[in-house]
C-alpha cells in the first residue's frame, strides 16, 4: 500500500522515495493522496506523487469499497453523494463518516482528487487541448475544472502544463499515449500471460510483449493497447473517437491489468507459492460477459461466436477484427443458429440477460442464481470480476500446477483464493515453456 508523507511545517505532501528529508517530528502520513490534499496539504513539484499508483486499501470494508468502485466508474462525475449513498443502501451522513474512517476521505472529495490527479497527468504527458483535458478527466465544466486545478495544485491548468518537464511528453506514431501508474514489482509479464491464455480471438490480441483490444465508445470501435514502460508505470495507447470520458476507459484499463488491487498481503500469505512472482496480480475484465463466454464454451467457440455476432472492424493490427458482441445479440436463439447445444447456448443467453447486472464484485452467491452456470464456470468467471474467494479449479492451467506442485487447495486462505490460482496459472505457464525449451534443446541436438 502507497503511504503518502505530508510535513506539517511546509504544507507538502510526498510519495515514498521522495528526496526531501523533513525532520520525523513534523511528519504526518496518508494512505490516499485525496486524503492528504482533504487535510489542506499540497502535492510535492519533486516526486509528484500524483503519478503513482495507490489503491484503495484491501482492509477497508466491502461497502466503501462497493462506493469506491462506484466513484471510479463516474457516479459523483454528474452525480450527488445522496445519490450515491442511496445506491449502497446507506444514509448519506453514515456514508461520509464511513469514508471518513476508513479513506481519510469524504466521497466527494476522493472523485475531486481523482480527476485532478488524471487531468495532471494528461497536462503531462499529452498535447490535448486544456479545455479538452477538462471533459476527458471527467469535470462538468470548464469553471470546475479551473477552479479545482487550483485548489489542489495552487496554480491553473495552463501554468502547470508551462511546467512540465521535457522528458514528460509522450510522442507517438499514432493515437494518445499515456503513463499507467504500477505498483513497485508489478508483474506485467505474468498478468499478460494470464491474458494470453484466455484472450478472445478477434477482440484481444497478445504479441510482441503488448496486451490489445478493441473497444466500443458510445458505439464507436476504438482500440487500446498496452506494452511495458518503466519500473513505475505501463504504457498505454489509446486510439478513441473522441477524448470525452477518458479517465473511465484508463480505469476500466487498469482494472483489467488488476492496478487497482495491492498484491503484498495476498503474496505474505501465500507463502512459497507467491515467492518466484511477488507482484502477480488477479488480471480483471473489460466487461463480465467476455470472461464468462470464454469460460462457457472455450477460445475457439468464443472465437466463432465474436465472429458470427460481433460488429467486425477493419484495418486493425494484431489480429483485431470485431468488437465484441453486444448482450442483446447473445440471445439462446441466435446462439443455437451458430450450432450451440442446446444447454451451451441456454447458459450464455441467460449470461447475456443477466450482463447488466453483472460487475466487479459480483459474488459468488449472485452467480450461482443464473440457470446453466455450473460451479467450476461461476469461479471461473467470478475469478475476473475480482471475488477473492473465486478459485477455477477446473481450469487446465490451475490442475496442471496443482498436480506438479502436489498441492491441496484447502490450505489457501479463503480471501486468497483467487490470487492463488493466479500464481498457479503462472506456474503453469513457465511448466509450459520449460517443456518447450526441453523440446527446442532435443531437436537441436538431434539436428
């Protein structure tokens, strides 16, 4: 978890590692930047620390972390706090002192800095036009956008990109580029692993060490694509209709990379197991209904369906050749038409009904409600929509690491489940290329 310093005497915030050395005394931490400028402190000009990663901390309880999601996903971008507090059931005051508690935070406050933070970043890195980075981060209004970029930067969207530094700006061939904030050991090659081995076939694209996709805005076909940056961040491309919106495709982006979620408690926990791939994260979803059609008839069938129903795209690389279907085409009918038994494609209708209450933290329990679903399907999907206690156990990856490492599953955690299973798929994955390297070394010497 990222631990912000804020020196009461200068009024400063930093991230760790920052070069300034204030006495101890004066010290006080933060685990949310929001929190810190919520106490009056300002973001430090040396380490930037709104160019971090920091996830919502995993002891926080499921509700704040339920309203937390719903904050990520724009319900206070237009939205109240009532509105919010109504929406997990609870009283708006019971809501704030919650948030309070637990984040050092009011709601309101968390999606202030949030779009502040995304806004710095694309002032940053990016040539957008500043009015046009207002309704990217997500602001309601030029006026709103000013005035919080000064509240919590002390100076206007136009100064702070005067102060970027040379090496901030990125240059690309094509579309916008843009830093994605990692957590220190963020283990992309095994996350993109993970992704290769159930990546559908004309919408996702792993090669040449990049994770693409295609997407659809507001019914548009757009694509993103993400390939390795530094220690401290990843690299993504996005190339979009417009730019309106844009700090929700970045967050539906990095929670598919799992860049929400801290992996240091899960990796103690888990012992030996975690130890060769201590920053592995559970890789998320674009959308629940991908994973589950993928779990529900495998790569090649999901392959055809995409095919068959989903609106095809040309002139994309990698392989890219359709967005993905939308739910309402994924009905039993059409389904059986592609050649579907009749329960295979009774299973993914009731999962495409269903798509609209489907998302992240969607239990296990929820699940199991839907007709068709069988057990080993439910932890499969529930693995990707981000439920800790998610473990596919009939995946081949995790029975064949299980089976070489001769371990019993009943030993992992209950809140470590999934993440589990994603260091067994892991381990699956490098068991794979050893075999293949053994293979590669017999013909070489039979050569």
């Amino acid at each position: 978890m990222t631990t912000y310093s804020a020196v009461v005497t200068t009024g400063i915030y930093c991230r760790p590692g920052c070069g300034a050395r204030p006495l101890a005394k004066n010290n006080v931490t933060f685990e949310l930047a929001a929190a810190a400028e919520a106490a009056g402190f300002r973001a430090c000009l040396r380490c930037r620390p709104y160019r971090v990663a920091g996830p919502v901390s995993a002891a926080a309880p499921e509700i704040v972390c339920g309203a937390v999601q719903l904050i990520i996903d724009g319900a206070l971008d237009e939205g109240t706090e009532p509105a919010l507090a109504e929406r997990v059931g609870l009283s708006t005051r019971h809501l704030r002192r919650l948030f309070r508690a637990h984040l050092g935070v009011s709601p309101d406050e968390l999606a202030r800095s949030r779009r502040a933070h995304f806004a710095r970043r694309l002032l940053d890195d990016t040539d957008i036009a500043v009015v046009d980075v207002a309704f990217a981060s997500g602001f309601g209004s030029l006026r709103q956008f000013n005035r919080t970029m000064r509240e919590i930067f002390r100076a206007s969207p136009t100064e702070l990109r005067g102060r970027r530094r040379r090496s901030d700006r990125l240059v690309t061939d094509g579309g916008l580029a843009l830093r994605l904030p990692v957590l220190p050991g963020y283990d992309w090659d095994g996350v993109r692993a993970i992704l290769a081995a159930r990546a559908l076939p004309g919408v996702e694209s792993v090669e040449d060490g990049a994770y693409r996709r295609t997407i659809t805005v507001d019914g548009a076909p757009a694509v993103v694509e993400v390939t390795r940056g530094a220690p401290d961040h990843l690299l993504l491309r996005a190339h979009l209709p417009y730019w309106e919106g844009l700090i929700h495709i970045v967050d539906r982006v990095g929670r598919l990379l799992g860049l929400d979620t801290d992996p240091a408690a899960g990796a103690a926990a888990l012992g030996a197991l975690a130890q060769p791939r201590p920053g592995l994260v559970v890789p998320g979803a674009w959308a629940p209904l991908e994973p589950g059609l993928h779990a529900l008839l495998g790569t090649d069938r999901a392959g055809a369906v995409v095919a068959t129903l989903g609106n095809p795209v040309a002139g994309l690389p990698a392989g890219l050749t359709h967005t993905f279907p939308e739910p309402a085409a994924l009905t039993a009918d059409a389904l059986r038409g592609l050649g579907l038994d009749e329960p295979d494609a009774a299973a993914v209708g009731a999962l495409a009904a269903a798509a609209p209450e489907l998302h992240r933290g969607t239990s296990l329990a929820a699940l199991a409600e839907l007709p068709g679903i069988a057990a080993d399907l439910r932890h499969a999907l529930a693995f990707r929509l981000g439920v800790r206690d998610a473990f596919p156990a009939g995946d081949p990856a995790v029975v064949a690491a299980l089976a070489d490492l001769e371990l019993d599953p009943a030993w992992i955690p209950a809140q470590w489940r999934a993440l589990a299973a994603a260091h067994l798929m892991a381990h699956a994955t490098t068991m794979s290329e050893s075999v293949q390297n053994q293979a590669g070394a017999v013909r070489t010497v039979g050569a």
